[in-house]
C-alpha cells in the first residue's frame, strides 16, 4: 500500500492507504478529501486537484508534462515551485505528503 497524507490549511490532516497506482487525486476523491474536486476526472484539464508537494518528497515525484505545467497555470490557488495536479501525482509503493490549497475554483 502507499500512504497518502494530505494536509489542511486549517491544520487538520487525512492519511489514506491507497493501492499502488492510484493518482493523489482519486485517492482524495474517493476517500472524500476536503479541497479535492478532480471535476475533470483525472485528465489534466481542470486543476480542480492542484496540490502542493511538500519539499521532502519533490525528489520523488516525476517532473510535470507540457499539459500539467499548462493547467498549472490556471490554478485558482498561487502557484508555488512545488505546486501540482494531483491526477498527475501516481503513488508507487511509498509515502507522499501534500498541502491542499484554500481554493480549487
């Protein structure tokens, strides 16, 4: 299983155990993560599912396709250096932590 730790702007935080290959933003989906809408689905055309990677797993995240760096653009939260979609975001085996913006739309 990969865990998957999402933290709140308000301090709160959900940790979820996904199957290997799922993205970050259908384990929000499905887990009913607060800040996740995935509106598109998962096909980057949204960025309804824009998370920040906290800095000790940037290392372990690919970087970003033409089309994520695109919609990265039309956020409705900032865009930071760190800043992702989270359909872009597949777990492997490991851990992965991320802030979810105040805002998706």
């Amino acid at each position: 299983m990969a865990k998957v730790t999402f933290h709140h702007s308000g301090g709160g935080m959900d940790v979820l155990d996904v199957e290997p290959g799922t993205s970050v933003m259908r384990a929000a989906v499905t887990h009913g993560v607060a800040g996740i809408v995935g509106e598109c689905g998962g096909q980057a055309m949204c960025a309804t599912c824009h998370v920040y990677v906290r800095e000790e797993y940037l290392d372990s995240v690919p970087p970003a396709a033409e089309d994520e760096e695109e919609m990265l653009d039309c956020t409705s939260a900032a865009r930071l250096d760190r800043s992702r979609l989270g359909c872009q975001l597949i777990c492997g085996g490991s851990a992965i932590e991320v802030d979810v913006p105040g805002s998706q739309i």
